[in-house]
C-alpha cells in the first residue's frame, strides 16, 4: 500500500477513481458482448453525456466552495426556449443565437449570485427557487416543443469535426491527429511540471513511476481515439467543446486566483474571510460560471435533440451533483477536482449506455446508479477515516 | 526546561477531612492531554451546603476539573477517584452525574433559543407518559420551579425573548428539575450586569440556605468574597490551597497572591528593545455584542503601539481582548462599532480585511484550527492565501513562486515538515502556528496582532515563537500580543494594557510588570465605572 502511493504521489484517490471507471468498461464490454466499445457507441456515449460533463464542470466549483446548485435543469431548459425563439420567431442566425444564450445564462448566474452573494440566502434555497422559476419560463417560452433548427444549430452536437485528412485502414485520420496531439501535450505537460517542481527542489516522483502513468495514459488516449476514429462521423463537436472547457477549467481551478479562493473558502471560510478573500464577490463570481456553463450545456442539449423542449434538462443537475461526488468531490467542500468530476460523469454515462444495451429496465438502471453514487461517496469517507484526516 | 512527569506519586498528606462531612471528594486527580499535563494530583473536598469558590489564572485547570467531575471526560480518562455522598463514583458521561444530582451550568449557555422556558427547563427530562408530553404537568411545574428562582416570567416564553440574566436563572431553574444536590456554576456573571448579578448571587445564597451544594468558578474575586464559604486556588493544574473564607479574613490580595505565585525561570528569550515612532493608535473604540446589541464588548478603549514594541493586550476571560482584536481587523466581530484607527497618522479604520491587510496591519487568530488555517490544503497554499497577488500576475499563480515563499518560511521559521506539500492538517500545533505567522508575515504588515500565539503547543515550540516575535520586532514591526498567559506578556512585552470587562483599565510598562499588579488591574471590574447605576454595594 505504501509503495503504491508513493509511486503515485498520494493522488490515488484520482487513480482509483480511473481505475473504477476501466473496471466498469470491462464490465460491461463483457456484459454486452463487446458492444460497448463499438465505435459508433463510443461516440454517442460522448454526445449523450457532454451535457453532464458540462454542468459537473459549473457544479464542481459550486460544491468545492460549500454551496449547491439545484436550478441548472431547469436553465437548460429556459436557454433552450431563448435559443429556439430568437432562431424560429426573430429569424436570428444560428451562433448569433448561440451567443445570445451564452449572455442570458451569464445573467441567470448573475440574478441567483446576486441573492446568495449579497443577500445571503443559502445558495441551496435561491437554487430551489431557480429550478421553479426558469422551469417556468422555458415552459412560457416554448410552449410544448419547439423544432425544425437550421443544420449548423443541430451539428453542434450532432456532428462532426470534418474529415479532411483522409483516411487510414478505414480510421478518420483527424481524429487520429488529435489523439497523438492530446497525447503529446499530456507528455509536454507533466515533464514541464516535474521539471517546475525540480526547480524548486520540491518532492517529485520516481521516474518510473511518470513513465508507467505516461504510458498508461498514452494506450487510454491512444486507444481511444483509435475506437473513435473507426465510428461513422470521427470526432463529435461536442468532444472538442467538452475539452476546451476540461483544460480551460483545470487551469483555472488550479493556477488562478480565483480557483485559489474557492478551494480556500471551502477548507474554511472563517479562515478565507479572515485572509481577506472577499468571499461575496467570489460567490457571486462563482454562480455567474454555473450560469454560463449551463446555457453552453443548454444549447447542447437543444441541439442535440433537434428542438427547444419545456420539460428538457429534467433531474440533469442531480447528474451533475452525482457525477461530483462519484469524481472525488467533498461533501463538505474544499476538496475536488475538474478531471475528478470528468470521470464521475462518465462513469455515470458507461452504466447508462451499458444498461441500455443490455436492455435493462429504467427502472432498475435508476436503482443500480443511486447505489453506485452511495458507494462510491462511502468509499471515500472511509478512506478518509481510515488515513486519519479530519472528517467534518 | 525539566517538568515533573506526568505519574506524581499518589497523594501523601492532602486533604483528609472526615467524610462525614463532605459531599464532595474528588481525590489526586490527574489528567492529561497528549503533551500536557492539566491537572496533577488536584484534590478537593466539599462539605455540603457550602458555597465552594475555584479560583485560578486562565489555564490552571479549573474547567478542566469540572469536566472531569461532571462526566464530560468520563472515568478512565484520568486518575484519581470522586467520592460523592460517601461512595467512590464513575461517571460515563454527564447523564452519570445528572443521575446523581450534579448539574453543570456553562459560561456559554446551554439553552434552545426556539424553545419556550418551560420545554428548556424539561428538555431531555420530559415530562410525558409513553413519549407524549404533559404540558399540563410542563407548565404547571415550570412556573414553581420559576417562583423558586425568583424569575417572573410566563413558562411558555421563548427563550430569544429574555435577557442572558433570566437565562441564567432558566439554567438554574433546569438544573432544580433535576433535583440537583451539588450545582456547579462555571463564570455565571460573566456576561451579565451588575443587577443581575448580583440577582444571582443572593439566588444561590438562598439556595445554599435551602440546602443545595454550590461550586462556583468566577475570576470576579470581589463576588467570591461576597458570597463564598471556602475558596479553593488552582494554579498550573495543582491545587494551591483552600481558603476558609470564614475562619480567617481572606483579602482579594491573599487570592491573587495564591493565584500568580509562580517563579519566572528563563523561559523568554532576551530582546533588547529597539523602540521608534508610534505607528498605530486606536481612539476611542467601542464594539457592541453581535446579538444583544445594547451590550459592550470593547468600551471606548484607546491604546498605541510603536515600531519595535511588542505590547501586551492582558485581560480575563471575556474581558474583550479578542473581539478588540477581531473588530478592528475589519470588522470581524461585533456591531455598531465606533472609533479610530490610525496608522503612520492617517485615519485608516478598516471596513473590511481587505483594507486591514493594505493598511499593514495583519490579525493571527487565537483559534489556529477554526479561523486561521484551511487545514485540507497544504502548507505553501496556506502561507499564501492572504497575499495572493504577490505570487500572481493577472490572476494567474505562480506555482513556483509560491512554493519558493513557503520554502524560505519554511526555513526562517523551522516548520518541521519533509516538504511544503505537506497538508496543514497533519501538522503540530506548534508548526501549525509557524505557518500562520508565516502567512502574516508574509503580508508585509507593519503591525502583527498575535491573539493567544503560544496556546496549545509544547514548551520547546513556545520558545521558537517567542524567537520569532522578537526577531519580528527587531525588524521594525509593531507588535500587539494577547495573551492568557501573565508570565508571557511579562517576559516578551515592553508595555502591557490590561483590559476588563471591555475597558481598558491600565497601562504597566515592563519595569512594573508583575502578575500581582497587572492581575489587580485585571479584576478592577465595575470599580472604575462611573457611568454605570451601581446599587449593589
């Protein structure tokens, strides 16, 4: 157990949370006789679940901070109903359209901010409050459903990145591209980092054990991208939305200011306030992000179901929530991670996808996911206890 | 440093009254925290029917010693035995004792604010039959029990309705329900009025007079005077001697003496003072308690520090050290807060931390685990956290930077950890405070305020601290320290205010610096009001 965790540097609770996820890829590869790596549902795993992605990535930062977000469903709904309007009734073009929400989710964030941030209302209330009122609105705006969206609008989650490299052995040669380049930049990035720390004559890890994790990694991402490119389009838009966002928010949470601050008022708040961080600015800051990421994961999801529905994003934040705590999230706050919630979220779409294939009731997949979530937030406050930290 | 072990031998003379006339025997008691020892071989005996007075310096042991008669540290915890009523006694938990008529009253009140008088007095004593209450019977004897106290209010008040004064009699009143024998009553006028405590002191005299044992801890040595039968001093976690307060005329210099008698080794090491011009001077100031409003905390208290001093803030407990501390660094505690604060001779009164910290002044709390640290992230994150922008450029930190900071900290100040990875949490008390002082030091303030920098930690690490704060004052910084501690200020501060009941009501320089003076100024309580109504002596 000590060799293992000084071989991964103390991080395996990140690990163990991949390490479940291969399990449960396994699992259900046998279970469904291979069918779950196929590529074309390798695919749509990704275009199904880029929501989840999206919104755990908003929701993560809320929950590291100590609050909860319950009203991101029912704003993608209501960007949903903003979008389809400015496109079917006020002849918008598509990514003026696409903008627009992203404004509108950015006030959403900024209206329920405003109340945690300077009222001081639990944000667990003002959210509750949130899912009622934009529940109520998409359902002003649309109506039942509205459809019959321009082909850009739907490609967004739809399509695919456009081959125009050809192909090799019948594999998308794009797609392939860009697996070697993320694999590139994950190898440009942990050497630079290791050498970061070397410079500051801080504790770095064996280079055996960077070499086994670089490769591991390397087969993954290779891997899969291989699956990928043999599916019927390539790489999903959505994919490449999702990993903007992935690297964008690792960088923030980890290298900024701002993601310094939200681990530090969820550690202590006392403490933050008492260190000067102004804790009402960062609250409000951190729901006009939720709010921003939940318009993206609205055009998303009115994209990928080709209309603007009332009763769309239904039950979608406690997928985030879920993915969260699944990811390594604290229940407490001060400790989480964006590549954490990642994981979560497609642990959450592997038993989606491989219960479907296997036909198995909904009723019964609902059942199996709340036990995975239970567990899986057990595992780590045990953990917790058992490495002697303080559980709260 | 040589301390005795924690094992003394067992008790050889002690107190060896008959017991037949004790109620109350605790015998050698000795309890001890990982790395400190806070009582050793304290005995006590308590005859029944007395007011039984415990008096001692902040730290001698006296909550300790009623946690452990009340069960809160339960037998097995410590050494020792508790005879009451004539049989050796071990309590579990505070139910144990409650079962056998001891009842404890805290400083801080243990009362449902949403709660009527009546359901406070019953609570987790119901009156009911098969789990449904009898409010018939819940009233009807909350309201004797009320006439008992000399409270007259309605049972079905609330309890955010009344005064901390009625509270303090809906305690007794609760403790009375319980058929209490033996009450104890830890700082009950604490945070109450003159009438009010003075309402409660005849309550316990009546009591006394109806039979019911009292063992009262107050640092107001003028109401033990008044109202005790013996006194019993604690110092450092040993009993010094019990005062019969009737035998012989006992002065509040007598206690004092007991209380402070201590030899001054070198435990504090040498500073000569380098002292410049004033820096920081606070006029004025006046805080009021967050929740009842019309309460000071801090009365109009003024006090100056100057570049190179340390000065000593001393006071009892609640005598407003911390929230004086707190309510100017930004407006941490209290309400309704007024005053001045200059720096450098510019009127700087700070609104929020922010503007405290660009004013140079930064605030080291005396609660390290609850307000100074986040204890889940690791070193080099905490000694950043108040001065992010020095190792960010457009909100982007700069890893290596930060790490170099902690590192150089690290070093200066010896914080024993393999690396600054390491996670606060699972560092000592001593180096925890390393950390925090680092994180202010790095702050660049030009006025350090250090609330209790030495509580908790062992003797080798007080000694580094102290290292730090002079090399601090060397440097030019002014430093405010508080602590509990008198032998501290008196070895580390150049000037030491003492402060009580919020007021500041003397200013000892370092030659005149001993415990017998500053503690006189300490328990000066309602002497030098002269605005107050004092109708009670």
């Amino acid at each position: 157990m000590t060799t293992l965790k000084e071989t991964f540097g103390g991080n395996l609770r990140q690990y163990g949370i991949v390490g479940a996820l291969a399990v449960i890829v396994l699992l259900f590869q046998v279970l469904t006789e291979g069918k779950l790596l196929l590529p074309n549902n390798v695919a749509s795993l990704i275009q199904q679940n880029a929501y989840v992605m999206i919104l755990a990535i908003g929701m993560v930062i809320v929950i590291i901070a100590g609050h909860i977000d319950l009203s991101v469903g029912s704003v993608v709904a209501f960007i949903g109903g903003v979008v389809a309007i400015l496109m079917k009734h006020e002849g918008w073009p598509w990514w003026a359209a696409v903008l627009a929400a992203l404004v509108f989710g950015l006030l959403v964030g900024a209206w329920q901010g405003f109340w945690v941030a300077y009222v001081g209302i639990p944000a667990f209330i003002v959210t509750l409050g949130g899912m009622l009122i934009f529940r109520g609105l998409a359902i002003v705006l649309v109506g039942v459903t509205l459809a019959g969206f321009e082909p850009g609008f739907v490609a967004i989650s739809n399509g695919s990145v456009t081959n125009f490299l050809g192909y090799i052995a019948n594999r998308d040669v794009v797609t392939l591209t860009f697996g070697a380049l993320v694999i590139a930049a994950l190898i440009v990035s942990q050497l630079r980092a290791r050498a970061a720390l070397r410079r500051h004559e801080l504790h770095v890890e064996p280079v055996t054990a960077l070499v086994v994790k670089l490769a591991l990694f390397a087969v993954l991402i290779g891997y899969f991208s291989w699956v990928l490119a043999g599916s019927r389009g390539g790489t999903p838009i959505v994919l490449v939305i999702v990993g903007v966002l992935i690297v964008v928010y690792s960088f923030i949470t980890q290298r900024t200011v701002f993601g310094r601050n939200v681990y530090a008022m969820g550690g202590n708040l006392q403490a933050a306030i008492l260190s000067g961080v102004n804790t009402k600015r960062m609250n409000f800051m951190i729901f006009v992000n939720i709010g921003l990421l939940a318009s993206v994961a609205g055009v998303v999801t009115t994209s990928k179901a080709g209309a603007a529905v009332a009763n769309a994003g239904n039950m979608y934040e406690l997928d985030a929530i879920a993915a969260c705590f699944i990811g390594g999230t604290s229940v407490y706050g001060g400790i989480g991670r964006v590549s954490g919630v990642i994981v979560g979220a497609l642990i959450m779409g592997v038993l989606n996808m491989g219960l479907s294939i296997m036909r198995v009731d909904p009723a019964w997949q609902s059942v199996i996911k709340g036990l995975v979530l239970l567990v899986a937030v057990a595992f780590d406050l045990i953990n917790k206890r058992r490495s002697g930290a303080t559980v709260r | 440093m040589s301390e005795s072990p924690a094992h003394s031998g067992a008790s050889g003379g002690g107190a060896a009254t008959a017991v037949a006339d004790t109620i109350l025997e605790m015998r050698s008691i000795t309890k001890t925290f990982p790395g400190v020892v806070a009582l050793k071989d304290v005995s006590i005996d308590v005859r029944p029917g007395e007011i039984h007075a415990i008096c001692g310096e902040n730290g001698a042991g006296k909550s300790t010693l009623m946690k452990v008669l009340s069960g809160v540290y339960p037998h097995g915890t410590y050494e020792g035995e508790i005879i009451f009523e004539g049989k050796p006694v071990e309590f579990r938990g505070i139910r144990d004792s409650e079962h056998h008529g001891i009842a404890i009253i805290h400083q801080e009140l243990a009362l449902s604010p949403y709660l009527s008088i009546a359901e406070n007095i019953f609570l987790g004593n119901e009156r009911a039959s098969r789990g449904i209450i009898d409010w018939g019977r819940t009233n009807s004897e909350a309201a004797k029990l009320l006439e008992k106290v000399g409270l007259a209010e309605s049972p079905d008040t609330m309890i955010y309705d009344i005064g901390v004064g009625k509270q303090q009699l809906v305690e007794i009143a609760k403790a009375l329900a319980k058929r209490v024998k033996l009450l104890i009553l830890d700082e009950p006028t604490a945070a109450l009025n003159d009438e009010d405590s003075a309402n409660l002191l005849r309550l316990i005299q009546s009591l006394r007079d109806q039979g019911i044992t009292a063992i009262i801890i107050s640092h107001k040595l003028n109401e033990i005077l008044r109202i005790a039968d013996r006194t019993t001093v604690l110092r450092d976690g040993q009993t010094i001697r019990t005062f019969d307060m009737h035998a012989e005329q006992v002065t509040e210099e007598d206690l004092i003496k007991a209380m402070v008698g201590r030899s001054m080794d070198h435990r504090f090491p040498e500073r000569t003072p380098n002292i410049g011009e004033e820096v920081l001077r606070i006029e004025d100031w006046t805080v009021h308690h967050p929740i009842q409003q019309e309460r000071k905390v801090v009365d109009g208290a003024s006090l100056y520090v100057r570049r190179g001093e340390v000065v000593g803030l001393a006071g009892l407990m609640g005598a407003g050290r911390t929230e004086l501390a707190m309510s100017l660094f930004g407006r941490t505690y209290g309400t309704n807060i007024s005053g001045r604060v200059i720096k450098d001779g510019k009127d700087v009164t700070p609104a929020t931390v922010g503007d405290a910290i660009r004013a140079g002044i930064a605030y080291a709390t005396e609660d390290r685990k609850r307000y100074g640290l986040n204890l889940l992230a690791d070193i080099k994150r905490n000694v950043a956290a108040a001065s992010l922008e020095k190792v960010s450029k457009y909100g982007v930190v700069d890893g290596g930077a930060e790490a170099r900071v902690a590192s150089r900290f690290r070093d200066d100040l010896n914080i024993k950890a393999p690396s600054v990875d390491v996670t606060a949490g699972n560092l000592s008390g001593g180096n925890q405070q390393k950390v925090v002082l680092s994180k202010w030091i790095f702050t660049d303030a030009d006025v350090l305020i250090l609330d209790e920098p030495t509580r908790g930690i062992d003797v080798g690490a007080k000694y580094e601290i102290y290292t730090i704060i002079n090399s601090l004052a060397n440097a030019g910084k002014a430093i405010i320290m508080i602590s509990s501690e008198l032998p501290e200020l008196i070895g580390m501060c150049d000037r030491i205010y003492a402060i009580s009941e919020g007021r500041v009501t003397g200013e000892v320089p370092r030659e005149q610096a001993t415990q017998e003076n500053l503690m006189r100024y300490m328990t000066m309580a309602d002497k030098g009001a002269s605005d107050d109504k004092d109708v009670t002596r």
